[in-house]
C-alpha cells in the first residue's frame, strides 16, 4: 500500500500520517490470512521530513523503522496510471536530481494537494 502526502504547506499537514494505523491494520490481516506476507506499508512525500517539528518527526521515523513502513522522502507524484499488462503504477520525480521512478501499487491513499489552514 502506498501512502503519499503532498508539497507542504498545505491543509491538514501534520494530520494526514496514517502509515502507522494501516500498517496496524496490515498486521491483523495477515495474522488472518487476509493479507499476503510481504505486503509492506509505504510512504511517500516530496518533503525532507515528515512532520515539520525534528522531535515528532524523528519518533515517527523511529516508529516506522519498527513497524518495517518505508518512509521515502524527497519524491513528489507525478502521476498515477496502468501499465501495458493492467498493474497500477504511480510515477514518481526526485526533488533534488530530477530522476523518476516508476512504483507498482495495489492501494493508495493519496492526500491531494491543497492551501494551507
């Protein structure tokens, strides 16, 4: 599953973080069999950090670590789209070199871009 929150600032920043819950979520359905074992919870944001204040940032970082999320910072959603064979992919630019990268995904939950509070 991949998690994206947009370009900060925009509303609801700080809020909008649900990579633990469904990482949660993820753990119960594959203890009942729902879920495949290498499903993974990844995140995605073109930001430098996930939460602007370094000490919540750093405990969320710490709790993904734990939880095995991937946490990929610097990578802003280009598009969303199918493949030739059907799989949902969603193409993504580095903000720092300009390089995308192309991420196969079976769910998305994408926080779309908006003003701030």
């Amino acid at each position: 599953m991949l998690n994206y929150s947009p370009a900060a600032p925009y509303k609801g920043e700080g809020s909008d973080f649900y990579s633990l819950i469904y990482e949660s979520f993820l753990r119960q359905d594959k203890q009942h069999g729902l879920s495949h074992n290498s499903a993974k919870i990844q995140y995605f944001t073109p930001n430098k950090n996930i939460f602007a204040m370094p000490y919540a940032n750093e405990v969320a970082l710490e709790e993904c670590r734990k939880r095995d999320i991937d946490v990929c910072l610097g990578h802003e959603l280009i598009k969303v789209h199918f493949n030739s064979v059907g799989e949902k992919i969603a193409t993504f630019k580095d903000v720092d070199t300009g390089a995308t990268l192309e991420h196969a995904f079976t769910h998305t939950n994408i926080t779309s871009p908006s003003k701030p509070w």
